[in-house]
C-alpha cells in the first residue's frame, strides 16, 4: 500500500493563506483600534476647540465684570431649540455664570482645584440623548473660569460613521481582492520556482539500466534543493561505476568460459564410451549457449544505435532462417518466411536483431511439434510475428516470459538457458519497439515485435 506525497505547492499555499488571513486578522484589528483612538481624539479636539470659540466670546468690560458676547453664527447653535451643543460658565466656585441654556448650574460637577481638563457623559433623560463633555480651566484676563461643553453623542457617531464609511469606500474594498491577489501571485511565483524541479523528475523518469549516465541537472534548481540533486548525482556516479563494473564481470566472465569449453567439448571426443561422450557433449552445449547468451546480454547493455545504423529485416530474417533450416530439419520441422507488402528498413543494430530473431525462432522450434512449421510474417508497419504450433503460453506466465533465467518447464535443461527472450526483450527496448506474446486461436505461441516508423533508439 502506498501512501500518496503531499503536495509542497498545496501546503505552502495551505501555510501562506492562514498567516495572510492571521495578518489581515491582525490589520484589521490595528485600523479598529486606530479608528477608536481617532474617533476618540476627534472628539477630544472637538471640545476643546468648541471650548476656545466660548473662551474668545468672553472678556472683561468696563465694569470689570465678565460679558459673553458670542458671534451669530455660534450664538444660532447654542441657542436654538433641540440644539446637540451645550455650554455652561462657571467661577471657580461652582457659581454658573452662562449657559447655553436655561439651566442654573453647571453641565457636569467639576473640581475646581486642578487645573487640567476634566471629561464627563451625562443622560438627558427629558430628550433621551446621551451627552459627551469637558470641563476646561480657562484664564480671562485676570479672572479665572471654567467653561464646560458638551455634544450629543450621536454627533460623534455621525463622524465615525463618516470615517469608516470613508475607509470602506476608499480603501476596505480593495483588501479581498488585494488579499486574492497576493495569494494567486505567490502561488504562481512559487510554481515558477519549482519549476526546474519538475525539469529535475523529467530527467531522473529516463534513468535506466541502458542509459546510467544520464545525470540530473542543476541549472536552475533552488539553492535549498541544489544539494539534494548534487547528492543524488554524485549517487548516480557511483552506481554508474558499479553498474559498469558488473557488466564488465558479466562480459570477461563469458569470454574466459568460451576457452575452457571449447578445452572441455575437444576433450570429450576423446572419450571412449560414446553414450557417456554424448551426454558430455549435450551438457557442453547448454553450457556453451549459456555463456554465449550471457555475453551477448552483456553486449546488449552498452550498445549504441546511431541514426545511419539501418537493418533490412527481410535480408536479416532469410540469414537467420537460413542458419536454422539444418537444425529444424534435424528435429523434422520446417522454417518458412513470409513477407506482407514492401518491408521497409528500420534504424537499429543488425547483430542485435539478428540475435533477437534466432532467439524467438529457437524458442518456437523448441516447443513446436514434429512435422509443424514455425511461421516468420514480416510486415511493412514494420513488424515480425514469429509463430508456433506448440503448447502455448501458459496461462499467467506471460508477465514472467522476458524475465532472466526463466523457463516455463525448468525440469528439462536443455530446453534452454532462460537468457533468451530477455534477450529479446533487452534488444526490443534499445529499438523503442514493442513485443507482445499471446497464444494463436488456433493453437500455438505468437510473438510480436513493432518496430516505430520514426524512433529514437536507446543509447
């Protein structure tokens, strides 16, 4: 069971959505409190400046007693019925002197021995307002008084409202769509950067055992991700290293055996009892096919196919049905060939698809009957079908067919070395063609090999 990766790109988009939605949480807070502190100040700047305009309005006159004298303008504001603007003038024992009113005693109680500004709200119940106000100690000439004002408290809601209407009209609206578009220009900004990462997963896709010396690139890669390509690269030479190690053992392997038996199979001849000496005779020649296929894979792992590389498949199937006519006529089989339409050449290794022919047709005639025929069809897709009258292929082993050392009956020894249809299977993919192995209506195992018309073969 595997579990599915989770998406980097989703958790980062994942991760900066809450930290932008936790900032705008937090901005958003700060403006309230801001648009507190402001509504706050307004209304203290309010007072003291309504504050002043009484203060302007009173001076000493001849008699050295304090007159009020306010202009027309603050006068019809004060003094109009239902007015939102209070004042009162007070000596610095409480006595009122003035009022906006018809009152007789001060809008709030104050204390007379400080001198700093005193803040109050106060009910008008008669007119269901609820009033704001201060007390200011005010200097006329050499008398000293207190003015108080006071505005209904509706009038600093109407500013407020003004302002945040204000905000929202100017500025409030955009933050959704400012918020949407950080969030689309960092997701796209992050998929740019992650970009040569998909470069990378490209390139490591095509890293097999026909190509180990593809390396992963770097150009490009973030610096946080640099070392892990490096790290991967530098385990890639190492396999690489390793992988031609092994295929060199596997190729000098091969060719040192081929002596010793060529020793061992002259030796045999010699041999007085010839039942004895045939027996010797067949186990040398499993042998010898057997390091003759390993030699020929290991040949196969580091052949190159360049463009001017050309095979004639018909020219190459009549060699190989040639060179197993006498064999097939030794078993009492027959060979035939056939060919549908104009076979055209295909880009490829000659002795390589020689190989792979011999070897499907060896396989056929190992498990066609006596007196059937194994049909080689060309056809000018281009495509061989190699097809036989035997047993078939049975059933759910046709995943196991190109496996290495394979064989259907590994009771019986000399039905082959298990090296041959992975051979096949090794020479199809260096091709770029495709194999298919399925069992005749008739009777009898079908091979297929599809050559591309235009193919770029594995290096």
């Amino acid at each position: 069971m595997t579990t599915k990766a989770p998406s980097l790109v989703r958790n980062i988009i994942l991760s900066q959505a809450v930290l932008l939605g936790l900032f705008f949480a937090i901005a958003v807070g700060m403006l309230y409190n801001e648009y507190k502190s402001v509504g706050a100040n307004l209304r203290e700047g309010t007072l003291r400046t309504q504050a002043e305009d009484i203060s302007r309005a009173l001076h000493i006159d001849a008699n050295n007693l304090l007159s009020l004298d306010l202009p027309d303008s603050l006068a019809q504001a004060y003094y109009k019925g239902g007015s939102i603007y209070l004042f009162t003038v007070s000596d610095t024992n409480g006595k009122l002197l003035f009022a906006s009113d018809e009152r007789n005693f001060p809008l709030y109680p104050f204390d007379p021995n400080t001198s700093n500004s005193q803040y109050f709200q106060f009910e008008d119940i008669a007119q269901e307002l609820t009033y704001f106000g201060a007390s200011y100690q005010v200097q006329i000439d050499t008398r000293t008084v207190w003015i108080q004002v006071a505005q209904d408290e509706s009038h600093y809601d109407i500013l407020a409202d003004t302002l945040a209407d204000e905000f929202f009209e100017n500025i409030g609206w955009m933050l959704p769509f400012f918020f949407i578009a950080l969030l689309l220009g960092s997701t796209l900004i992050l998929r740019i950067t992650i970009n040569p990462l998909h470069t990378v997963s490209r390139k490591a896709q095509q890293i097999g055992p026909s190509n180990t010396d593809i390396r992963l690139p770097e150009k490009g890669v973030p610096t946080e991700v640099l070392p892990l390509v490096q790290a991967i690269n530098n385990a890639l030479e190492r396999l690489e290293e390793g992988y031609q190690l092994q295929r060199r053992f596997t190729a000098d392997a091969a060719h040192e055996l081929r002596t010793p038996l060529a020793v061992l199979n002259a030796r045999i001849e010699s041999v007085d009892d010839p039942k004895l000496a045939l027996l010797l005779q067949k186990d040398t020649k499993v042998m010898t096919r057997l390091v003759a296929q390993l030699l020929k894979a290991a040949q196969l792992d580091s052949l190159t196919i360049t463009a001017d590389d050309q095979v004639n498949l018909l020219e190459c199937s009549q060699d190989v049905v040639s060179l197993l006519t006498p064999l097939a006529v030794k078993q009492g089989k027959m060979l035939e060939v056939e060919s549908e339409g104009e076979i055209p050449p295909i880009q490829g290794n000659y002795d390589a698809i020689y190989h792979m022919m011999r070897n499907l047709l060896e396989n056929a005639l190992t498990y066609t009957p006596k007196d059937s025929t194994v049909t080689l069809i060309l056809k000018e897709t281009p495509a061989l079908i190699i097809r036989d009258h035997g047993p078939g292929i049975p059933l759910g082993e046709k995943d196991n067919l190109f496996k290495r050392f394979w064989r259907a009956d590994r009771t019986d020894t000399q039905k082959g070395s298990g090296l041959g249809l992975s051979i096949v299977a090794q020479t199809v993919k260096l091709h770029n063609a495709s194999i298919e192995a399925d069992n005749h209506p008739e009777g009898g195992a079908v091979f297929t090999v599809t050559f591309s018309k235009k193919h770029h073969p594995v290096s």
